[in-house]
C-alpha cells in the first residue's frame, strides 16, 4: 500500500456539502506499469467495506478482494494494464475519514463532513492526475463502486475509453434505504455512539448487526438455502450456552462469524458516512456532461438476475436514462449463478468473459485514433 497526500491546505478539496477538507491522505496500490503514452490505466472502484487492495502482487501476498478480476491473464490484466484501485474518501483503510486527525490534530471522529460519491471521485481524479495518468483504458467498479463509475462517467466522460458499471444503481430503492435504515438504527444505539465517554468503548454490537444485516443482502436465498438449510450449529460455535440467546443452526453461527471478522477491520462511523453517502446517491437527478464529452465512451452494465440488492432493474434503468441522454449503453445479465449480489466478486465464468472482451475491445481501438476516425 503507499500513500499520497492531496489538497494542501492552501487547495483543499471542496466537498459537495460546500466544507472542505485538506490535507487528504489516499491510501492507493497500483500493479503494472504505465506506459510511455499515459494512456493504458485502469482505475478500481471498490465497494462499500473494500480496500485499495483487489488482488495479490505476488504469490505470498494476502489475497485480495477480487482475485477473479486482477492479475496476469485476467481480464484486467496486469501484464497489459496500469492498474490502480484507491481506498474510498471516508473509508477505514489508509484514506482520510472519521479516523485521520484534522486541523487541530485529533480524530474527525463524529465531526468528519458528510461525504457524496461524487466527493470520492474528485479525491480518484486527483490521485491519477498525480500519477501522471493522460487518459484512463478504463473505470471498471461493482456495488459503490459501480456508482463511482456511473458517476464518473456522468461528469467527466472524457476521462475513459471505458466505464464498467457491475452490479450496480443510479439511486437506491425504497427496499435499500429501509435496510440500511436498520443498519444505522444498530449503529447509533449501540455503545460505540453513545454521547459522553462511552464514545470511545465500542461494545461492537451495533456495527456487527449492521455487517449481518447487510451480508443477507449479499446473498440470495436459494444460496442461504444450498449452503445452510436447517443445517445445525458445529460444536464449538457457541460463545453463550442458551439457545434463547444464540440459536441452533449453522447460518446463526455463520453471520455471527462475519460480524466479528468485520469488527477487527472497520470502523462504525466509515460505515455510516459511507451508507450516507450511497443513500444520497441520485445520479440522474444531477445535470451531466455527456453531450459535452468529444467522444462517448463504451459503457458496459452487467447485472445478476438474483442478485436482491441491484438486481438486473437497476442496471436497466441506468441504461434507459444513459440512452435517453444519447449513449448507448450495453447491458449483460447473468443468469447461470444464484449467489446474488456478490457473485460479482467471485468465479463465474460468463461475467469474467463479458468482462474480459469488453476490456479487449476498448484496447483495439485505443481513444486517440477512435478520436481520428469520428473527425473524419
């Protein structure tokens, strides 16, 4: 992982609520090199609780967050592409948020300013420009990191060849707002967020019920059913001996498994900050570029047809609104696979093969000579 420091305090990044915020740290992994013309970049859009790190460097290196999509001879393939992939504004991983000290040298904590994601992507921006990237191949994100795409498709088109828009959304539904509702609910009554000094002695239970909450969300329930059923607890799984307290079956153990894994890397006010930030997300309701753009990028959406979080309406519908706006977009729907929403990060086969030609079809027309042959 390295480290850039952006927006000086004599430039600080103005945030979309009108505040501003410098300096920013970025907490940034690249694989790859930059070629000579500055133009062969991929920029990684993470989810809600990913990292800067999708993928290992070298084989005793910790597995990242999408093995399936990053490396040499995947589809974005590190052999042919400078890949970079950044850890959110907001975020727990390296990258200003409620964590870093501010101006006076303590932690944000509850003062760090509500965040959008169009504020992640000004901090993205920066970070390529900083290093020396001309033009990006590509902006490929799933999740939030789908709508970091959407959005930076929408306001800077010219940046990219290409925008990937995986398994995600314009806005939130009704459905995603009420869960993340109970999400928050968790969160702020716990004792992590409790006025006075208990702020500090994060009990942990509001952000594990938050992390449980969200991973049935991930999931479909064809993939509860194959992978759990009615499937009893294992032996040793139990940290309290009443079964009115902890139930009997395997799936109760397995979301108190995730919940505790995820307390030991995140942090509930990232959380919050980043679900605010999705939530507010509407990217159609906000003017764009796409007319202004000197040429339209290729925009592929690809959807899971069980996915229950951003299933293949969502996709549709950014497509419709992108057509009415005079891009045609292409959207790919998976329906081999019922693991739901994050089947992106995992091994199927046909999404990996849409993905991996759309990223080979952008190299075949590199965006200087495409500009040549519409001028003519």
């Amino acid at each position: 992982m390295a480290l850039a420091v952006l927006f000086p305090p004599d430039r600080p990044l103005r945030l979309a609520s009108g505040e501003r915020l410098g300096p920013v740290q970025v907490a940034y992994e690249t694989y790859g090199r930059l070629n000579g013309a500055g133009d062969n970049a991929v920029f990684l859009c993470h989810a809600l609780t990913g990292d800067s790190h999708p993928a290992r460097h070298r084989a005793d290196d910790t597995p990242g967050w999408w093995e399936t999509m990053v490396g040499p001879g995947r589809p974005v393939d590190t052999d042919r592409y400078f890949v970079i992939c950044a850890n959110v504004l907001g975020g727990c991983a390296g990258t200003t948020g409620p964590w870093t000290a501010g101006a006076d040298g303590h932690p944000h904590g509850w003062g760090f300013p509500d965040i959008t994601v169009a504020d992640m992507v000004t901090v993205h921006r920066e970070l390529v420009s900083a290093l020396g990237v001309r033009r990006l191949r590509a902006v490929v994100g799933g999740s939030l990191g789908g709508m970091q795409a959407l959005e930076w498709l929408l306001r800077h088109p010219d940046d990219a060849d290409g925008f990937a828009i995986i398994a995600g959304t314009g806005r939130q539904s009704a459905d995603n707002l009420a869960w993340n509702a109970v999400a928050r609910y968790a969160i702020r009554n716990s004792a992590a967020l409790s006025p006075g000094p208990a702020a500090e002695a994060d009990s942990g239970a509001g952000l594990g019920t938050a992390r449980m909450i969200a991973h049935l969300t991930y999931l479909s329930e064809q993939s509860l059913h194959r992978k759990f059923g009615r499937a009893p607890r294992r032996e040793g799984t139990r940290t309290h001996a009443s079964t009115t307290v902890q139930g009997d079956f395997a799936v109760e153990s397995y979301l108190e498994h995730q919940a505790d894994k995820f307390l030991r890397r995140f942090d509930p006010r990232s959380y919050l900050h980043l679900l605010g930030a999705m939530d507010r997300f509407d990217a159609f309701a906000v003017p764009d570029r796409l007319r202004q753009a000197a040429v339209l990028p290729e925009v592929l959406l690809y959807s899971f047809a069980h996915d229950r979080l951003f299933g293949p309406e969502h996709s549709a519908r950014i497509q419709t609104e992108l057509a009415a706006r005079g891009l045609a977009a292409r959207h790919e729907q998976d329906r081999t696979t019922d693991i739901g929403h994050d089947a992106f990060l995992l091994e199927v086969p046909g999404f990996l093969d849409v993905a991996d030609r759309f990223l080979q079809g952008l190299d075949t027309c590199p965006r200087a000579l495409c500009d040549d042959l519409v001028s003519r």
